[in-house]
C-alpha cells in the first residue's frame, strides 16, 4: 500500500511517501527563514508560500521514489488543527489529487499525527502509552490506547510551551523561533549567548521561576504565570542584559517549562501504571527535555523520535493514513478544515472522515 502524505497546518510545507508504514522520502519546505524576520508566522504569507511550493514538493517526491501518482493507494492530509489557510492549501490540493486520480482521501488530524509519529523509528513501540505532545501550538497529554483510541488527559489552558519559548525569546531580543536558541544559552552555549550580550562573565546560577499547577491530579498546563513571572524579574534585575544574567534567565525559565513537563507525564505514567511513554512535536527536539525525560529509562521505556520527526512533517500524516486505511477508514471528499481541536472529544475514537 503506496500513500502520499500531506502536512500544511503552519508554516511547514511537508510531502511523503509511505510504502507499508515505511517512509521512503520526506520533503520538508521551511519558511523559518522568511518569517524570522517579522518575529513570528504571518499566517497569510505562509499560506501564500504554500501554494507555490505544494506542488513542486509533490512532483519531486514522486520522482525521487519512481513512484508515480497514478500508482498511489491513497492520499493522507492534515485537516486541522491549524492555520485555516495553510490547512485549506493542503486539503484542497489533496482533495484535487484524489478527485483527478480517483483515489482514497484520508483526513488525518494534526495532534493525533504527533501522537503516533514515534512509531514511524520504534517498531517495539506497544499500546498503551503515554503520549505528550508538545509543540508551539500544542501541549497535551494523552493515554493512547490504539490507533483508533485515544484520551485526553491534560492539555494547556493558555499557550502552549513552544509558544511561551517564543514569547520569552522575544523578550529576551534573541528572535524567532525561540526555543532552539534559549535551549542553547539555557545549556551552557557562551557563543550564543554572547550574541546577545556581554562577555566575559563567570558561571551563571539559574533563576528559579515557578511551575504552574502542580497539584495531584492535575494534568493540565499553564504557562502565563511562568511568562509574567519571567517578565516581572527582566524588568527588576534585566539591566543591563549581561551573558550571565541572560544565561540565568535563560536557563530558569527552560527549567521550570521542561520541569512541568516531565513531572507530570511520569505521574500520569505512574497513575495509570504504564510503563510506555512517548514525546512528539516541535519542543520534543529540546535538548534538556530529552535528557530529563532519559533520566527515567530505568523506570519506563521512552520514545523520542528524531529532531526531524519531532517538526511537522509528511511522514507522519502519511503513516497515520496507512494506519485508518488498513482498518478501512476513509474520509469524503467533502470534508472540512478545523483551525482548532476543540472538536476532538475528551475520548476520541480517531476517524479520517
């Protein structure tokens, strides 16, 4: 079974190919570049970009693998949550693949790729687990049980945790994307750091920012708090912003997000005696976060895949679909774009349509 994947819900433009659950190419078309410059996503130029390059992108993965369109089973797509526009752009490209081709379109939901996508690198992988998934527009966390199985245990009430990266990288003066270069200077990396700052300084204390919601219990996330906390001490003690003070500052705040991160999958793990846990998205390349999450290995098996399966991808929309079309599930053709999952119940029975 020969799928093509499509992932289009932010700024990314991703096209696979998947063969029997195996990817035998992955095109990936950043706009980080681009958007850098304006300090985040501008949703309508990425939007814009993804109409330019969807196409290309598809033709070459085609020729890349040798595999025609024509020889597709089916066609996976992202169809939220996300970007309206952006998602629209893969939706209805894909929607007119399938049309032209007669083939089987198979919606696939965002988040729930994420969630499954460690499969993709680790067949030892078993249900259930727990999966986070953590991301600049997502933080959540979930007890997976199959494919078609999944509940929601805990999830951000505010921003996400990529998001707070962002919005504190902001802050700082470091720029856009935030988490990659506050893991950097959180970790100890004086280059970086001394981009931005002073030189020269000696070794550098983490300042200790709260973590939010750390009752029982309770697995669901906030991170304004941390924000305005970090906010409130840049405005007391950030003048001027020397290596050493924004190393700290750094360091702090990534400790109290990967804090809060970690202490509450092992608790869900550890509640529901699941001895499995797997971390997706974007923030799952942090560094410190991997490192945290090893430090249990002893106690469960952990997956995390890739820095490049951890970004948005085709692969794992690809994978997703082949998993629902083997149980024969397949969407209409008539089917929408969601720009949130708020329509994912607090137990969801994954379907394509």
């Amino acid at each position: 079974m020969i799928l093509l994947g499509i992932e289009t819900s932010c700024d990314e433009t991703g096209v696979a190919v998947i063969r029997d659950g195996t990817v035998l190419i992955d095109l990936v078309s950043s706009q980080i570049d681009f958007h850098s410059a304006y300090g985040g996503v501008v949703p309508e130029f990425a939007s814009r970009i993804q109409l330019e390059v969807i196409g290309s992108l598809t033709q070459q993965a085609c020729t890349d693998t040798g595999i025609p369109l024509t020889a597709l089973d089916g066609i996976a797509v992202t169809r939220g949550p996300g970007l309206i526009g952006s998602v629209l752009v893969g939706l209805n490209f894909a929607k007119g693949l399938a049309y032209a081709l007669d083939k089987p379109l198979i919606g696939v939901d965002h988040v729930q790729a994420h969630l499954f996508s460690p499969f993709i690198e680790f067949d030892r992988l078993s249900f259930p687990y727990i999966g986070l998934i953590v991301s600049g527009g997502h933080t959540e966390l979930y007890t997976v049980k199959s494919f078609t199985d999944v509940v929601l245990n805990g999830k951000t009430i505010d921003d996400a945790a990529g998001e707070a990266y962002d919005k504190i990288a902001g802050a700082l003066g470091l720029g856009y994307p935030g988490g990659p270069l506050i893991d950097r200077i959180a970790r100890g990396d004086k280059d970086a750091a001394a981009a931005y700052a002073g030189q020269g300084e000696k070794p550098y204390d983490a300042v200790k920012f709260p973590m939010a919601m750390m009752r029982k219990g309770n697995y669901n996330f906030s991170f304004s708090g941390l924000k305005t906390a970090v906010s409130r001490y840049m405005k007391e003690h950030g003048s001027p912003m020397t290596q050493r003070r924004l190393s700290s500052i750094a360091s702090g705040f990534q400790n109290a997000v990967t804090g809060v991160l970690v202490r509450k999958t092992i608790a869900l793990a550890r509640e529901r005696r699941i001895k499995r846990i797997a971390v997706s998205g974007g923030v799952a390349a942090n560094a410190q976060l991997r490192e945290m999450f090893m430090a249990y290995r002893n106690e469960f098996d952990i997956y995390i895949p890739s820095v490049r399966l951890c970004t948005d991808n085709g692969s794992m929309v690809g994978f997703l679909g082949y998993q629902l079309m083997k149980l024969g599930i397949k969407s209409d053709i008539s089917i929408d774009a969601y720009a949130n999952n708020t329509r994912i119940p607090q137990r969801a029975r994954t379907s394509a349509g």
